[in-house]
C-alpha cells in the first residue's frame, strides 16, 4: 500500500501549516526542519514577547501529524532554530545561556548536541561550539546541508552578517564572511536553508528593497560568487516579518514563517506551506 503523502493537502497556492496543532493563535512558530521523508518536523514555538523560547517535535503517524512534544536540550529558557550533521549524529540549535559567571542571559550562541536516529536527543552532550564559530557578540541561525556546507549569522562585525564554513569530520573549517549582495550595510541577514549543491540560499534580511520586517531572498551561486538576491513575491512576503524558510529534500514544498492576519491569527508568526514555490 502506498504510504500517504504527509503534505498532500497542501497543493496550489499558500496555507497556513497544521492550523491548530502546529501554528497556533498563542504563539509565535517558525518551522526549523523536516525529514527527507517528510514523517518528522521539529519547530520553534516563542511566546508573543519571544522571551521564551523552546524546539518542538511532531511525527505523521497513522495518516495524522502528533500533538508537538517539547525537547528540552538545556536548562534555558531560550532554544530555537536546528540544524543537523550529514550523518544526523549531532544537531545545532540557537540557545540564550550563560557560558561563564557574568555572561548575559541575552547572549545568543550556538549549541551542538548529540542524538540518535530516532531523534531522541542526549541532553547530557550538549555545549556551546567554540570560537571560531561562537564570538564574545551574537551567533545563531546555524544552517547546514546534507555535504558539510554551513552559514549562520553574527554581529561580530557590528552589524548582523551571514557566514559560511565547511563542517569536516565534526568540526568547522574556512570560516569568512560573505560578501555584497548576501551582507549588506544597511541591514540584517541571517540564513534560513541552503540547497544540498550549496547553489542556492535562502536568507531572511531587512533592507530598502523589502515589503517591510523581515523578508525572504533567494540567491543563486554562479562561477563561484553569490549573485544579487531576488526578493521573494506576495504571495509569501508582505508588510509584516517573514523567516524560517525551508524546502523538502524532494523540492515539492516550501515552508516559511509570516506574521501576516489569517482569519483570527493575527499578531503572530505562524508556519506557511505552498507548493512548487521558490524551488531551486
């Protein structure tokens, strides 16, 4: 019997994800992951202030997604955003806690922890990464692919700036700084999803040439230099904060985070799901 298609509900145009269940009126939620055979998603869930913040897993079992479990990989009250190793042996997440006595708890830094196949993760492994990676300023928004290709986002340079590295038998390697049109002076970025051929990023950034908040671009790798970012339609920006972009290892969905009204939910970022939208 053939298995039933977890996102096949989700056809032409743009729809709210698992109204209810996963995007909710009550909180803020930006999808972070989904297996390549789309059973499994692991979700932010921040409340309206976004002063706390926590990872949450759902499963597709028996035709129907779970109510979300919270994984609690730390003590803090602060986790978003995840990330895993092309062996799937280790994950990274954004977490807000204290490294050493006199560390603010407004600090962002990012954290690895190791976990299992079946997404069982070991709370006692986990720890922040080391410099290079983690700065005495902001680090988050680790995104890695499938080959090693990694970025994530510092204001180690004064402004909010995406990075690339290469993630070579378990640690970080070539760390530097991407270069105009991705950073920008005028603004922030911070990755949201890399394409398995490190051809194509999809980056959250506020400038002139956005609809307004946060927007999503998509940029293509040509001869080796990132190209000039195209900012994505209406039909997935708008005047409120776009983020979390994400696409199915298979590229038949795309998933974002919007803080546009849908019908009572106003006021919230919840998780958007189109098809064939924004493919590579």
């Amino acid at each position: 019997m053939k298995p039933i298609d977890s996102l096949g509900q989700y056809q032409e145009g743009t729809h709210i994800f698992e109204e209810g269940l996963i995007s909710t009126q009550e909180n803020h939620e930006g999808l972070s992951y989904i297996s390549p055979q789309k059973d499994v998603i692991i979700f932010t869930r921040s409340d309206k202030n976004y002063e706390q913040s926590g990872l949450y897993i759902s499963r597709f079992l028996e035709g129907q997604w779970t109510v979300p479990t919270k994984i609690k990989l730390t003590e803090s009250s602060y986790e978003a955003g995840i990330a895993f190793s092309p062996d799937k042996s280790k994950a990274f997440f954004t977490n807000k806690f204290k490294l050493k006595e006199g560390d603010s708890t407004n600090l962002w830094n990012i954290w690895e922890i190791e976990l299992d196949e079946k997404y069982e993760f070991k709370k006692e492994t986990a720890k922040p990464l080391v410099s290079p990676i983690n700065s005495k300023y902001q680090d988050c928004c680790l995104t890695m692919n499938s080959n090693g290709n990694v970025y994530f986002s510092s204001n180690r340079d004064g402004t909010w700036d995406i990075y690339s590295a290469q993630y070579v038998n378990h640690s970080f390697e070539r760390i530097e700084k991407l270069d105009h049109p991705i950073n920008t002076n005028e603004s922030g970025e911070w990755p949201s999803h890399i394409s398995r051929s490190n051809s194509v990023l999809w980056f959250s950034s506020i400038r002139k040439s956005g609809i307004g908040g946060d927007d999503i671009y998509i940029s293509h790798k040509s001869k080796g230099s990132w190209q000039e970012p195209i900012l994505l339609n209406d039909s997935i920006n708008s005047k409120f904060y776009e983020d979390s972009a994400f696409i199915t290892a298979d590229s038949s969905h795309f998933f974002f985070s919007s803080g546009k009204p849908f019908r009572e939910i106003n006021g919230m970022s919840n998780i958007y799901v189109s098809k064939n939208k924004a493919k590579p």
